[in-house]
C-alpha cells in the first residue's frame, strides 16, 4: 500500500512541476484571474471535495435523528413490556463476571 501511495505522490508531483504554466480565467464583466495550472486545478478539486461533503452532511443529520428516534423507541417499548432497561452505554464491554475474571 506504501508503494501505491509513493506512486501516487511522484505521479502527482511531476504533473505539478511539468504543468507549472500560468493560466487566465476569464469570468464576465471583463475579470479575469491569473494563477498557475497546478493551483487552479487544486482549488477545483478542494472546491469540488467540500462541494461532495456538504451535499452529504443533510443525509447524515437525518440519519442520526432517525436512529435516536428508534433507540428511544425501542426503549420505550421494553419500558412497556417490563423489560429490564440496559446497562449505561448500551450494554457494551464486559459482564460482572467477567470482569471478576480477568
């Protein structure tokens, strides 16, 4: 995996330095910006990363507002059948006798 991402580098880095030209963007009323390629195109990749996770961040909300919606849901309805509630932490790491154990 280090050689794949040591490949990657060197692939990236000789594309910086062979492609080091400055660029014009022309935008309207006449403006214009001048940079060289290798930072415009990394502002578009940066611009179009945090474009992606942004687009994803609604989902994720939602999502976590449904899953405490059903945990609270799940405990109510073992409340109402007379269920035993669960340890704090949702009954994870070791039992007493485990723990007696070790």
């Amino acid at each position: 995996m280090r050689f794949v991402k040591f490949a990657v580098f060197v692939a990236v880095l000789s594309f910086a330095v062979k492609n080091g030209d400055p660029v014009t963007l022309r935008y309207f009323l006449g403006a214009q910006w001048q940079a060289p390629l290798i930072f415009v195109l990394l502002v578009a990749f940066c611009a179009g990363a945090a474009f992606g996770v942004l687009s994803c961040v609604g989902q994720l909300y939602r999502q976590r507002r449904e899953i405490a919606r059903l945990k609270s849901g799940a405990r109510e309805g073992a409340a109402a059948r007379g269920d035993p509630a669960p340890p704090p932490g949702g009954g994870r790491g070791l039992a007493a006798s485990d723990r007696a154990a070790s």
